[in-house]
C-alpha cells in the first residue's frame, strides 16, 4: 500500500524532507509500526525524538491506529503555538 | 465560529467589533491575546517563525471551538493565529467568545486558549543570540489542558 508521509518542525529539519510517498511492506499496518520502520530506513531521528507525536489524515492519533492505503500520515514534536 | 490562519496582522478592534456586530443577546465578550516576547528560557529572542500543518490546523482549531460550544452556552468564537516570521511586540494569536454572561465567554476563551497550545499544530523557532532553536512544549501547557477533563 502508499502512503503519504508528512514531517514538520524539528523533526523535518533533522531528516532534510517534509514529505514523501512511499510504498509500506506488508506488517506495517499500524503508526507505530510505520514509524518503526521508517526508522530503520534510515531516518534514525523517529527513533529517538521524545513525545513525538502522529496524526493520520490530519487526525491526532495513538500508536496503534491503524494506516490504510492512501492515507496522509505526519510525524512531529509536541506543539507549541498560542 | 471564525477560524483564521494567516501571515498577515489584525486589528484586535475591527475584530471584536465584527464578532458582536449587530447581536443584542451578547451580554459578555471576552478576549485574549497572545505576543512574542524578547526573552525566553534565559536567552534574548530577536525574531520567531512559526510553523503549522496546513490543513490540519485549521480543522484541529474549528474542533476545539466546537468543543467550546458543546460546553458552554456562547454565541460566537472567533481565532485568528499568525504563522511566518514574527518579532518580539508582534501579535501571535487571538481568541475571542461572546455569551450571555460573563462566565461562558471567560471559561470558553480560557479552554479555547489552553487546548490551542496543546492540540493544534504549531511550532515556534526563535532566534536567539546563540543562533536559531525550536521551543520546547512545556509541561505546565499540558497541565492547564488537562484540568478540563471531565
């Protein structure tokens, strides 16, 4: 399945990408596995950044939401607007 | 309910003015506005960018003014928040509620505030003397959103 993976703030700024399309192999059904995985792809820093937070189209979510096929996926820090 | 994420400034008073235009029920209208300052966590800031989620703030902000409106008895919300490059003086963001009474429009505005600093996509970088840095959430913003909690 593709999915569109979204970065922002500091995290984007530590991988040097905003976003990408990407083809997800079976097993990563889940934001915490997608995120497990990318970090084996080598995007270390989702593996290591504190509190870091997900949302699946544009929805916030918790790590064992599930991904589908087509979804808008974002990984980032926690907040701080206002 | 009015929800704007823009670059440019406003006038906090065009904008209240607009929000209770016309409606003679409004009995209460409360506001708070939200500034960049010179200094945080010890170091002199000289300039603050801010970033968001296009798309998604917009809808994580239309949702925690429903939320308000579920909750309390108020007529109009509005929330207008900045993003791009900011200095110390400029306004950041402002929320505004009318009601009836003064009770809805100041609890309404103050919960409106506390889930907008943790719910709602946005993400300060400073510049400070040592060079540029992203703003740590802080735990007391986690607090204030957490003492709603039904």
């Amino acid at each position: 399945m593709s999915v569109k993976v979204l970065y922002f703030a500091g995290l984007k700024e530590a991988l040097g990408i905003g976003s990408e399309t990407l083809d997800l192999p079976a097993g990563v059904s889940t934001a915490g596995e997608l995120r497990q995985w990318l970090a084996g792809q080598g995007r270390e820093r989702l593996a290591t950044a504190r509190n870091l937070r997900c949302a699946v189209n544009q929805d916030m979510v918790a790590a064992d939401s599930p991904v589908r096929d087509g979804d808008e996926i974002a990984f980032f820090p926690p907040v701080t607007g206002g | 309910m009015t929800v704007r994420v823009q670059e440019a400034d406003f006038d906090i008073g065009a904008e209240l003015a607009a929000l209770r235009a016309g409606d003679a029920r409004i009995g209460a209208l409360a506001s708070f506005m939200g500034l960049v300052r010179d200094i945080n966590d010890g170091a002199g800031v000289s300039e603050m960018t801010l970033e968001h989620y296009p798309g998604m703030t917009e809808k994580a902000l239309k949702e925690i003014v429903a939320e308000a409106q579920s909750r309390w008895d108020i007529y109009g919300a509005l929330v207008i928040h900045r993003v791009g490059p900011l200095k110390p003086c400029d306004q950041i963001v402002l929320v505004a509620v009318t009601s009836a009474h003064r009770g809805e429009a100041f609890a309404a505005c103050e919960f409106i505030m506390d889930f907008l600093k943790t719910r709602a996509p946005f993400w300060k970088r400073e510049t400070t003397p040592d060079g540029a840095r992203w703003v740590d959430a802080r735990d007391s913003d986690n607090s204030a959103a957490e003492r709603w909690a039904e």
